[in-house]
C-alpha cells in the first residue's frame, strides 16, 4: 500500500498513454496503436504471460459534424452526434426544433412532432434515469414522426460541453440522426421557444458504421505460487469515447488495476491464486471484449473467486462497491479495514463492471468496483473535458494502494472467497 502511495507513477502512466495515444474509439488507429503500446509496457513491467486475445468489434465512425441555429439568429452550436447514430444526407436535415420534457411529454404532443427536430430537454438526474433518453430517444421521436432528435447532454451543467455515448434504434422505428448538445443551448432554445419563437436548426452529420475490425483483449498476470488455476481478475476498458482523451473513461482505471500486477512484481510479491489483468476492448459500444473474455474463458468461469472493475473514475470521495454472499461480504469488509489509514474502509452495496459482468455471471463470481465521486465523474463523462488534467495524482496513488491491498489478501488468504 505504501508503495502504491509513494509516488506519482500511475499518474505519469495516465498522462503518458492520454497524451501520445489519445482518444481511443473502437476500431481506431489510436486504439490499435495504445494496445501495441499496452503489450510492450507489461512486457517490460515483468508481467507473466502478457498476450493479447482476438476480438471482432464494430467500427463506427464520427466523420464531419455540425448544428446551426438558422434562425433567429444564425449561431452554430456545439454538438456531438451520439455513437451508433446514422448520417443525415449531405446538405443537412434542416426543420423547426419541438422541445419536450420528456417522453410523455412527446406523447402527449404526438401531433406536433411531424417533420420537426425532437429536443429532449431532461434534467438530469442521475445517469441511470437520464441515458435512457440518449440510448432510447431517438426511436421515440421517430415513432411520432420525427426527423432527427437533439438531447440535453447527460450530465450536470458544465461549461457549454455535450457529451456524447452510445445508443441505438429500435427495430420498430425510423432510423433518424441523434446528437446531444449542452445544458446552456437546450435551455436556450426552451426559453426562445417558451416565448412563443420558432426556433429552426440545421443539423449535419456525417456519422456511419464500416464493418467489423480486429482488435484484442490485453492479458498480463502475476502467476499463483500455490493454486495458479484460481483467478483474480481486475480490469477495465480501455477503448473511449472520442471527443477527450478518455483519461478518467477509462484510462485511470486501467493504470490504477494494472497498479496492483505491476508493484507485486516491483516488490516481489507472489501471491497464492493468479492476479490477472484484462484491458478490455470496446466497452463503449459493443461490449464486445467483455463477452469475449467470458467466451474465450467459459471453461475456467467457476476458478474466478473475485473480479474487480475500476470504470467510475477516481475522484474523491472515492468508494468500494461490492456484490456477492453475505459471508463474501464481511471478509471483504474486514479486509477493508486495513484501508482506514487511507480513508477507504467502508464497503457500499453495488460491485461489478460492464466487462467483469459476463465472466461474473457466468461463474457466479462475487465483484467489486472501485468508483469515484458521480457528480464529478459524469460532469466529464464523453466530453471534450475528460483529460487528465482533471484527476488528482493523490487518487490515482490512493485508488491504486487500495485496489492493491484488497487483490493481494484476496488472491493470498488460505480460504476461498466464498461465493
Ligand atoms: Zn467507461
């Protein structure tokens, strides 16, 4: 735990892979060329059996993108078109702008919704409630005869910053471009609108899916001295979004795990059960690493005895969610208690991860996450503002001793974590 806490080298880490890879969208150069790098640096940090795993993942592609405010007055906006959203043809769908509150409201008002740009202006809430509009929203807005859908972007108000994220259409519905613009610009045009003005927009988007790419899961791991075949697996994802540098979504949580194998063997440290470190690949939109992992390793599902997922950034007040039995739960909580000098000892309901989950429902496996404040996470999340100027050295040093004093107990007690 001191160690992980001694210095600033996870946040070195971070800003070194931020910096040279960037943005790393499913299918891009940028990711391809950060796995590379990924391979390289567990190779050299001493990792046993660093490889990668082949997974087929989709590739769609932002292209050119644009939203004007014709009139009144003509004022281009910021916008991002949502990941998995169709283009509009060349010249842009111009139309009036109708701004709902929400969906019933757009029930309610079925007949004026023809022909026009559906605005969900939502509060947000929290991200569970208000992404329903994002992944769901535009198929709702068809369904009324719609011609494309804007949405208050998903997070608190920030400074003027969309974010965008993944959805999709229903099979039932027209397919029409999607794209969130922010807080400020939704509530602009529900105040312009609100005064009886008319408000017409152009939106352009050249967004599209080519076919499927090869891209890889990252393996690296610290073998078990006593039962090798016995798994604790700890990850993250390590595609992003593209309008930031995906620092907190989610390269912190790929260096704060990747802490724990690295400093066991700086230290030479080896515990009982194997530590294996997983860099999924395209969580964000395909999930398509995580399913992989669970199909590639649906033999071994059951030696999983615990997985753990850092994808909820690292910004303070930090805190451990876990999932499992009752009895998993209090040696967990006991363990945490060797986290008071770093003020992480309390143990919330709620583990898991997005590319932990198909292993972990498939062997029954009790999960951890280690997340961050959401308020701050989710006033980033897939904006141009998720960079690592944003995240303090301090957490990324504290959530890395964390997770690595709660793996290495873990993948070292004489017990089994019960299931
Ligand atoms: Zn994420």
């Amino acid at each position: 735990m001191s160690a992980a806490a001694a210095d600033q080298f996870a946040r070195d880490r971070l800003a070194e892979l931020t910096d040279t890879y960037g943005q790393r969208l499913s299918g891009s150069d940028n990711l391809n060329r950060a796995i590379a790098w990924a391979v390289e640096t567990m190779k050299k940090d001493g990792l046993d059996n660093v490889h990668t795993e082949r997974v087929m993942i989709p590739k769609w592609v932002r292209g050119v993108e644009s939203l004007e405010i014709i009139n009144p007055p003509h004022h281009v906006i910021p916008m991002l078109g949502l990941g998995g959203s169709i283009a509009t043809p060349a010249a842009g769908v111009e139309a009036d702008v109708m701004v709902v509150s929400n969906g019933d409201d757009l029930t309610r008002r079925s007949a004026e919704a023809k022909g026009k740009i559906v605005l969900f202006n939502v509060p947000y809430t929290n991200y569970g409630e208000t992404v329903l509009y994002r992944s769901g929203g535009a198929s709702m807005a068809a369904r009324h005869g719609a011609v494309g859908m804007l949405m208050r972007a998903v997070g608190p108000m920030a400074h003027r910053t969309p974010h965008t994220g993944g959805m999709s259409y229903a099979a039932d519905a027209p397919r029409i471009p999607a794209a969130a613009i922010s807080v400020e610009d939704s509530q602009r045009i529900q105040r312009l609108v609100n005064r009886g003005v008319s408000v017409r927009v152009r939106l352009k988007m050249e967004a599209r899916f080519d076919a499927d790419v090869e891209s890889f899961n990252v393996v690296g791991e610290v073998r078990g001295s006593e039962r090798p075949d016995e798994i604790v697996l700890i990850g993250c994802h390590f595609d992003s979004w593209d309008p930031g540098t995906g620092a907190s979504d989610d390269a912190v949580g790929c260096i704060v795990t990747w802490e724990t194998v690295r400093l066991m063997k700086k230290l030479n440290i080896r515990p009982r059960r194997t530590v294996r470190m997983v860099l999924f690949t395209n969580e964000e939109n395909g999930l398509r690493g995580g399913n992989a992992y669970r199909d590639a390793h649906a033999k071994e599902a059951s030696s999983h005895v615990f997985a753990l997922e850092s994808d909820s950034g690292v910004f303070a007040p930090a805190r451990l969610g876990f999932s499992g039995s009752e009895a998993a739960r209090k040696i967990v909580g006991e363990i945490a208690t060797l986290l008071a000098p770093i003020g992480m000892q309390d143990v919330v309901p709620g583990g898991g991860g997005a590319d932990i989950g198909p292993i972990a429902a498939l062997g029954k496996v009790p999960t951890m996450a280690y997340g961050g404040d959401p308020t701050r996470y989710f006033t980033i999340h897939h904006t141009p503002a998720d960079t690592v100027d944003r995240i303090d050295p301090q957490e990324v040093s504290k959530a890395a001793a964390s997770i690595a004093a709660m793996v290495y107990v873990i993948a070292d007690m004489p017990q089994s974590l019960p299931k």
